[in-house]
C-alpha cells in the first residue's frame, strides 16, 4: 500500500507535492504534529484568555464596556473573514510557508497587544494578531490531514479537535491566573515563548507542501468580493443586539453582506483559479458535513458561553471560580477526542458525529430542565455529556468533511469547512444571548412584580418600609437586561433594621421577606437560561437531522482515494524548502 509519509513503502518516496524537510531529515508526522500544534492551540486560546481580562483591559486603559468589547470583536472578525481566503493562499503558495508567516504575524501581533498603551491601539493589534490566526487555524488541519496516511488519520484529527476543547477549558482559567497575578497584559506576553519555540518546530519537523497545479496568480476579485461580503455579515452578526436587528446599520450591513457573497460566487465561477472551489461541494459529505457543522457551532455556544454566564449570574461565582466550575466540560471534550480518534478506523466516523449531535441534543434539553434549586453537579454531569458531544463532533466532522477532496484542495477545504464553524459561532453568539437578554428582561420584570406582591401582603411590615422595599424591587427590574448585575437580587433587607425606629425587632420577619425575595429572582434567571438551552437543543437537533444525510465513504475507499492523489501528483518544479 502507497505510503503518505516519507518512510512509506514506494521506496521512501514522499507524493510529490509534499517536499523534504530540511537537512533531508525524515519525516515523523506526529512530531509535525506536536509543532503545528503550538500556533493551532495558541490561536484558539487567545480566542478566550482575553474574555477573563476585560474588566481589568477597560479600567487600566480608562474604556468603556462597549469599546473594550472590540479586543473581542476585532479578533473574531478578521479571523472568520480571512479563513477562507488563507486556505487557498495555503494550497498556493505552500501550507507551510504561511503557517510560518501566521505565526510570525501572532507573535507581532501579541508583542503589540502587550504593549498598546491605549485601546485603540489595542484593536489594532488584536487585528494583526487574529490575521496570522487565520492561517494557522485552517492550515493546521489541511498539513495534519496530508502528512498522515489514512489509517493514522483519524487519531491525528481527533488530537487535532481536542486541543480544541482544552484551549477553551485552559483559556479562562490562564486568564484568571495571570490577571489576578500580574497583569492583563501578561496574557500576550505568555504567547511570545510558545510562538518562537513552535516556529522553530515548525521549520524543522513540518515538510512544505501545496497545490502542484495552483496557479500563483491572486483571485483579486474573488478576494474582494469574499472578504467586504463576509466582513458586513459578520459584522452584522456581531453588532446586530447592539444596534436592534432592524435598524437601518444592521440590515444595510446584512444587505451589503449578502451582495457581496453573491457576487463573490458570480466571480468564482467564472475563473480558472478561483479562491473557492465550488466544484468541493459536488462531494455530499463536504456538504452536508459544512451545514451540520454550521448548525452545531451555532447551538455549541450555549456550552460555552451560557454555561460561564450561568455561574457568574445565576451562582454568584467569580468569573475566576467560573472558569474552575465549567472545567469538566472541556476535560471530557479532552477525553473523548482522545479516544475517539483513536478508534476512527473501526467506527464509522457518520455515526460518531451522529453519536455527537445526539448527546448535544439530549445535554441541552436536560440541562434545560435544571432549576434555581439544582446543585453544581447537577450542572456538572449535564456539562460533561455535553463536552463529550463537542469531542466526538470535532474529531469526526474534520475527517468527513476532507475525506473525500483532493489533498491539493486541503487549504481551502478546511478553509471552508473552519469558516462555517466560525459563522456559526459569530451567529450563535448573536442569537442566543438576543434570546438570553430578551427573556431575564421579562422575567425579572415579572419576578420584581411578584415580589412586590409578597411585600405589599405582608402586614407584619409598616407601610413604609413595604414602599421603600418596593421601589428597590422596581429599580432592581430595571437592570434586568444587564448580565453584570447579577447582585440585583441580593441587597440586604435586614439592613433596613438598622433605620427605622424599633427595627431589630423586624429583622426575622425582613430576612424571610429576603429569601422569598431571593427566591423569585432566582427562578427568574434560571428560567431564562434553560429557555435559551432549550433554544440550543432545538438547533442541535436539525443538526442532527443533516447528520443523517452524510454519507462518507468506506475505509476502503477512502484509503484508496487518497492513495490514488499521491499517485496522480506532478513533480515540484520550484523548491519551496
């Protein structure tokens, strides 16, 4: 059997479009693993160290929430616009090559996040730095998929997913570390050493490899029309609860979006070379895993975003002890990857991804039913199935998804294949805390109003404490929208004791008042967030439905193809190394 590897049984001979390593070192793939790791986990990391620095980000650099919110937005932005465009660059240009300038532009782009001396600045450097994000995420996967054959495949990517899942379990608590240590700006400056050891790693252990047909010439209105259309929907998607859905900035934003994609795709099937190979989608799999990973991607932040939210409003949790809490998700995430992609070649990976959009459907809807008085495991175990849903998805999908492509597509196919699953991260984000806030509005509304129902009948209480009681409630319902507030429910009645004549005698009677106080608030956040869950599981459910409709293609015969694409590649005729 043809080998993909240098080692491989056609005389140590690599396929052709992937060339020797420097000094003509041999290629071990799991040590080029390891190296293409170091900027692929970095990437994702710095995707959630920065959520725990906020707070610190907005007081030391004298902000406000809503620009600081841009540290976050200007990295998810460029990143989701540019995946796409920099796996083709990739199949062009060689995978290796920009997975080096990628981690060069993060490590500049870090160095320049650690030492912005106002925000302004900062976005700008968060830009730079999520551009070498986007060639490092996508290209991992397309140089992890080539270099190893297709027996070893499968373990590879399911490395490759749990790395996923444990950057989003290290990244808040890292966070937390360093901000409560130091300071926010040492969460750039702890990239710097990984990203020089791993560019070092990268150079040595990782051969080049790329398209031998592609064309060096750039798609240039290919990659206009892609980039302004992704980056007005994105941008819609991000600003969209900011500026209402129907205001005339969001739906110019979605229009001019939907325009420019249109167009990006007349342009595409009219060149040679285009930066979207659209002949990727006459493979079902391709397809349907794109539109099943689009759906999972939008439920998935539910977990990981609802869940932090959870602790923080619901359980009164720093947002440090937050990130502790949620940490046997991602461990499991960890673990089932792990395993997972060990036995991808004797499971049918179609049923793992079924097996993990079933779990995610079924974590939701029973984390949906928790209520005010459920405990942390009671959270817990419902988070694990969900982490073991998020570990199945990421190992299966991948392979499905570039199994049946040429491996001289690779680039671009896991271009698309990472943009969709930006997309729906960008859309889940918009739409389910639209959802979360529209619901703790009304909620604690109606909870403020049932609680002055309780004040107003408790004739054990003088008038006027009752009217002073009450109007805290209205001012507390106010604030309902706001996910910050989370101490709306808990101001001290019995501290009112204190400042009315004879009041210590009240105080039993005021504490009582408190807890049934507490009580409805309590319910009322609660419930919005199982609602939202409930939403999630509804969208992990269609998710599941087009699971059913992938139809990958047989060990066999997914062996064979990619045996058949080594075959059929030209000689390099320019050294790239």
């Amino acid at each position: 059997m043809a080998s993909e590897t240098y080692s491989g049984e056609r005389g140590g001979r690599p396929p052709l479009s992937i060339l020797p390593l420097p000094g003509g070192r041999t290629l071990n793939p799991w040590l080029a693993m390891v190296a293409l790791l170091f900027g692929f986990f970095m990437s994702l990391l710095d995707a959630t160290i920065v959520n725990i620095a906020l707070t610190d980000i907005e007081t030391k650099l004298n902000t406000d929430l809503t620009t600081v919110s841009w540290v976050l937005n200007a990295y998810n932005l460029v990143f989701a616009v540019l995946l796409v465009t920099m796996g083709r660059f990739a199949d062009q240009f060689g995978r290796k090559r920009l997975f080096m300038i990628g981690m060069v532009l993060f490590s500049v782009g870090s160095l320049l996040c650690a030492v912005s001396p106002n925000i302004g600045f900062l976005i700008g450097s968060r830009a730079i730095q999520a551009i070498g994000a986007a060639a490092l995420n996508p290209v991992s996967l397309a140089i992890i998929t080539v270099i190893f054959p297709p027996q070893k495949r499968g373990a590879a990517i399911g490395i490759w997913g749990a790395m996923a899942g444990l950057a989003s379990a290290i990244g808040p608590v890292l966070g937390g570390f360093l901000v409560q240590n130091f300071d926010w700006r040492a969460i750039f400056f702890v990239n710097l050493p990984f990203c020089i050891i791993g560019l070092y790693m990268v150079y040595q252990f990782v051969p080049e490899n790329k398209d031998p047909a592609a064309s060096r010439r750039i798609d240039i209105p290919g990659l206009v029309t892609l980039t302004a259309g992704m980056f007005c929907l994105v941008l819609a998607i991000i600003q969209g609860n900011d500026w209402g859905w129907t205001s005339a900035g969001t739906l110019g934003l979605l229009a001019a979006g939907v325009v420019g994609i249109v167009l990006f795709i007349l342009v595409e099937t009219r060149i040679a070379q285009p930066i979207l190979d659209f002949t990727l989608f006459k493979y079902r799999s391709f397809t349907m895993v794109n539109i099943t990973m689009f759906m999972f991607s939008v439920a998935v932040t539910g977990v990981f975003l609802l869940l932090v939210l959870y602790f923080i409003t619901a359980r009164n949790m720093s947002q440090l002890d937050a990130a502790y809490a949620l940490l046997p998700l991602p461990i499991a995430s960890f673990v089932v990857s792990g395993f997972s992609g060990r036995f991808s070649n004797k499971i049918n990976p179609r049923w793992q991804g079924v097996a993990g959009m079933a779990l995610l459907t079924i974590g939701f809807l029973l984390l949906a039913t928790i209520d005010y008085q459920s405990s942390y495991f009671d959270v817990a175990w419902r988070g694990v199935i969900l982490g073991a849903a998020v570990g199945l998805c990421f190992t299966s999908f991948p392979t499905m998804a570039l199994g049946e492509i040429p491996h001289s597509k690779v680039g671009v196919g896991s271009g698309t294949f990472n943009t969709a699953r930006q997309i729906g991260f960008a859309l889940g984000v918009a739409i389910l805390i639209s959802l979360f806030t529209g619901q703790i509005k009304d909620n604690i509304t109606i909870a403020a109003t049932n609680s002055v129902q309780i004040v107003n009948s408790d004739a054990q209480l003088p008038a006027q404490v009752r009217a002073s009681i009450a109007g805290a409630l209205q001012a507390a319902s106010q604030q309902a929208g706001n996910t910050e507030s989370r101490n709306s429910n808990q101001f001290d009645l019995t501290t009112l004791a204190d400042k009315i004549p004879n009041g210590q005698a009240l105080k039993p009677e005021l504490a009582k008042l408190q807890g049934q106080i507490g009580d409805q608030f309590s319910k009322a956040t609660v419930k919005s967030f199982t609602f939202t869950w409930l939403v999630s599981g509804l969208v992990a459910l269609v998710g599941l439905i087009t699971a059913f409709f992938i139809r990958p293609p047989s060990r066999a015969a997914s062996s064979a193809h990619w045996e058949n694409q080594s075959a059929q590649d030209k000689p390099p005729v320019v050294d790239l190394a």
